[in-house]
C-alpha cells in the first residue's frame, strides 16, 4: 500500500514561513504529480517541464520516497527582461511508502517533461490462488446401529 500525505506541502510552506527565508515569488511552490495503480504496480506521473534530466534524484531511504528535479533559470547579464514569469529552483516531493512495495525494483523515466515513476508491488502483497487439498477418494462413514 502506497501512503500520500496530503499535509506534507502545507508542512512544508509552514516551515517556510517560520523560518524567515523570504525567496524568490518565482521559486516553485509544487510538483503536481498523479499516483494510481495498474495490475501489480502504482504508476507516479509528476510535471517537471524544462527540468535537467541529470538534476533529477530519487531515493528510497526508510520508506519515503523523495523526488527532487532543479529547473535553472537564465543567467545572462545581457538579458532586459520584459517579462519573467516561469517558476525556477528546487522542485521536490515526498510520499510514504507502504510495506507491500519492492522498493528494490522502483525505475523512472522522464519524457517531454513528465517524470514517470513505477513502483511494484512485493510479491507478498500481491492476489494469488490458495489450493484447498482434498482426496479424491470418497470415505465411507460407519455409524453404529441401535
């Protein structure tokens, strides 16, 4: 079973706010991402258009999978500026995993700007067939007569 804390962000920008870091408006406030499951596996899609493929990093590291991608921004003094609207910096996210993952066998894949991450489920956890054993002979009951 796969955990989403839905209170991580809201932990996350509360740290934020408390720590006194001010920050850029441009720094990125997510990464939206969705999470479903398929036959024997959950697929995790997560948004991180203009990502360096290099800068993304995954680590599975006591059950939390984390998720991080940097996005750098333009850096040319020659640049006037007329409009800068896109978000830059760190993108990061968090999830829980549960205990019926193989974390060993997690894999990742970024294509056109979307991180697909697939996590397999364990083999314990996964449906299977139990056999009931019986013979195939029938018995005789003998009840004693009155």
């Amino acid at each position: 079973m796969l955990r989403f804390d839905p209170f991580n962000e809201l932990d996350s920008l509360t740290r934020g706010l408390l720590s006194g870091q001010t920050g850029s408006a441009r720094t990125p406030r997510f990464m939206p991402m969705d999470l479903y499951k398929v036959d024997d596996h959950f697929l995790l899609t997560a948004d991180l258009p203009g990502v360096d493929p290099g800068s993304i990093d995954i680590d599975v590291d006591h059950g939390t999978l984390t998720i991080s991608a940097q996005r750098t921004s333009r850096s040319d003094d020659s640049v006037s500026w007329l409009t800068s609207e896109r978000f830059y910096g760190t993108y990061r996210r968090q999830l829980t995993l549960g205990d019926n993952v193989d974390s060993d066998r997690i894999s990742a894949d970024y294509d056109n700007g979307v991180l697909t991450v697939t996590i397999p489920l364990a083999e314990r956890a996964k449906p299977r067939k139990i056999t009931v054993a019986h013979s195939d002979a029938p018995k005789t009951i003998e009840a004693p007569a009155h």
